[in-house]
C-alpha cells in the first residue's frame, strides 16, 4: 500500500493537521484477541492500494486504487467471506476511492482526483445498491475533503475540511455534506465553531451524530440530530489534543481513535460531550499509531502501525479505555489502515514492505 493510500497519505491525518495533501499463517495472540491469517491470494489487487473496507451485508466491499497506464484509477472490490475478492467494474480514471459506506440498504463511496505525482484533491460523491455496480452522484466538490461517514435514518452524513478559505495561508473550514438517500446531497451550513476548524471522524451517537475534529491543534467535538445542523460541544472536556483517525459507536458508547504526538490514543465518551482519554503513555500504545477501529458486540479491534517495530499493529480492548497489542501477526505489513466486521469475519487492510496489499482475516464469536 503505497504512503499516499493512508488516506492519500493520510487523509485523516491532513485534516487534523491541515496538511495538503507473505506466507498464509494463523497468529494466537491470546488475550489480544483472536487469531490473524494472512489471504495469499491477492491477485485480485495488482498494482492496487486499499484505503478503506466496509460490509455489505454478507460479505465485503474494499475500495482504493490501481495505476493503470501510469495513473491511478479508482478501483473496487468484494468478497463474500474476506478470503477471496473479485475486483469490480468501475470507470473513474485518475480517481482514488478513500472511503466507503451505506445508506439503508445500498453503499456510498466518496472518492478523490488525484495528480500525476500522487496528491489527490477534492471529493466526489458514488453510490451502488450492492457494491458491485457504481454511479457517481452530484457535482464534484474541488476545495472540499472528505474523510469520514456515518450513516443513521436520516440517511448518511460525510465531514471533512473546506480549503476554499484560501489555505494554506487561512486556516480549513468545516466540511459536512448530507443525503437522505446517498444520489442527492446537500451542504450542511457552518454553524459556529465550524470555521478555522476540521472534522476527522463522524458515528452515530448522542442526539444522532457525533463529530470528532480539530481547532488548531485542539480537539473539538460537534453533534447534529441529522447530519444538517451541527452544533459545537459546549463542554468537550477529556478531548486534549491529538488527531482522530476514526470513530465507531460501540453498546451506548462512543469509541475514537488516532495519535497524539509520536503514540496511539483511544477517546471513550457516553454523550459526545464529554470524553476519556486512553492513559498516557500507556505501553501497548506507545510509538504507534491506530489508523482504523472495527466493534464486534463485545470488543474493540483497533489496526494501526507500530513504528518502534515498523510493523502492522493490531490491538483489542473491552471499554476502549485499555487496549491489548497483539502480538506477531502473519503477512509481513508494515502498516494496517482499515478493519471491519462482517457477520463473525474480521477482515483488515495494510501494506506490505514491498508496496503490496497484506489481507488478514480473523474469525470471532464475541
């Protein structure tokens, strides 16, 4: 996976800073969690990087990039069980998919143009009613970024930053679009709070959505009923700073992670409103980064990088408060960016040394 798929050198992170943007091998990690076996079939994703993996219902549905004729193109596939994938038809020439999820039934993806020496630019807005067949939708918006969705019955909301306030030299706004149905959407208005500021991750939670992002270098927290007003925490104590990569409701809780500084951190919030830290300095999570979380009806499972070790990172927890590091995991990664559930299967992305996709997939009963 090569460094501009984290999110087109991760997008999350651009955000937050506003910044421009293997051997088939069970691993028992104990009380880490369950054990890890690495797809070897992965020639469905020659030449290609995955950004981001979500499930369609019975299976998955991964989204990124393959060059093709020395340019990116946006590329998809599915898989019934996270074993084997079939790359999908889809025509969107210098376009990388980020980042992909649902409304009701069907799946929205929201994808990037990208530039000959890799920086991607702007968001588009696609959707499918069950992942193989793709549309895109609506106008392509050039100064904003998206980098997280989240859907509800209102349909699904996506955030990101707004360049258009001339940056770099002025600071990003908010970003936050809604559609009720994923084909047709709208701009949700900036409200206050919501300008010299960016989100980074957005779940279902509190009044209906609850957002994580930055003011300068502090986290800020906003909630919305809809996806169409947002409104700025009065109180977002326990926040600090850092930069949140994802967020997922997890039971009656609210479960974000990311980075503060050079270590992994971990939010947990009841509200939305008011948050808890992961402890400081925390060993497992030290000197890493946790990129994307996936929740099963029991734990936390948490993927990331561990860059004292340059290897890929996976780590479970119980309350999102404490967090276990696995230990040596199959498939050679260096770094793993995105994770997800779909019935009992676990499935995550990262990238091998060599720039290749690592798949590891996992079985739980929890």
């Amino acid at each position: 996976m090569e460094r501009t798929s984290r999110h087109a050198q991760r997008a999350r992170s651009l955000v937050a800073a506003l910044g421009v943007a293997v051997a088939a091998a069970g691993c028992s990690s104990g009380s880490a969690g369950p054990a890890w076996t690495a797809i070897t079939d992965r020639s469905a994703f020659a030449a290609g990087t995955v950004h981001d993996v979500t499930s369609n219902g019975t299976g998955f549905v991964a989204v990124g990039s393959v060059i093709a004729d020395g340019a990116p193109k946006g590329a998809i596939w599915t898989s019934p069980d996270g074993g084997s994938w079939m790359a999908q038809a889809v025509d969107a020439p210098n376009e990388t998919f980020l980042h992909v999820g649902h409304v009701g039934t069907a799946l929205v993806a929201i994808s990037s143009q990208c530039a000959g020496g890799g920086e991607c630019v702007g968001s588009s807005f696609w959707s499918s009613p069950d992942g193989t067949t793709w549309t895109e939708q609506g106008d392509y918006q050039d100064m904003s970024y998206l980098v997280a969705l989240a859907n509800g019955p209102f349909g699904v909301a996506v955030v990101g930053a707004d360049w258009s306030t001339g940056y770099p030299q002025n600071p990003a706004d908010v970003a936050a679009y809604v559609s009720a149905d994923g084909t047709t959407w709208t701009r949700s208005p900036n409200g206050a709070g919501m300008t010299a500021a960016t989100m980074g991750a957005v779940a279902t939670g509190g009044p209906g959505l609850v957002a994580l992002g930055n003011t300068g270098p502090n986290l800020t927290a906003w909630s919305s009923p809809d996806g169409r007003t947002w409104t700025t925490a009065t109180s977002s104590s326990g926040l600090g700073s850092g930069e949140v990569r994802q967020m997922v409701q997890f039971g009656t809780r609210l479960i974000a992670v990311g980075r503060d500084g050079q270590d992994a951190v971990a939010w947990v919030s009841s509200d939305g409103t008011t948050w808890t830290r992961s402890a400081s300095g925390a060993s497992p999570l030290q000197a890493s980064v946790m990129e994307g979380v996936a929740s099963t009806a029991s734990m936390l499972v948490a993927v990331g990088q561990d860059h004292a070790a340059g290897v890929g990172a996976i780590w479970t927890s119980t309350d999102g408060a404490t967090w276990t590091k696995a230990g040596s995991l199959p498939g050679g990664s260096v770094d793993l960016g995105t994770v997800a559930l779909s019935g009992t299967t676990l499935v995550a992305f990262g990238r091998a040394g060599d720039g290749s996709v690592v798949i590891l997939r996992a079985e739980t009963h929890a």
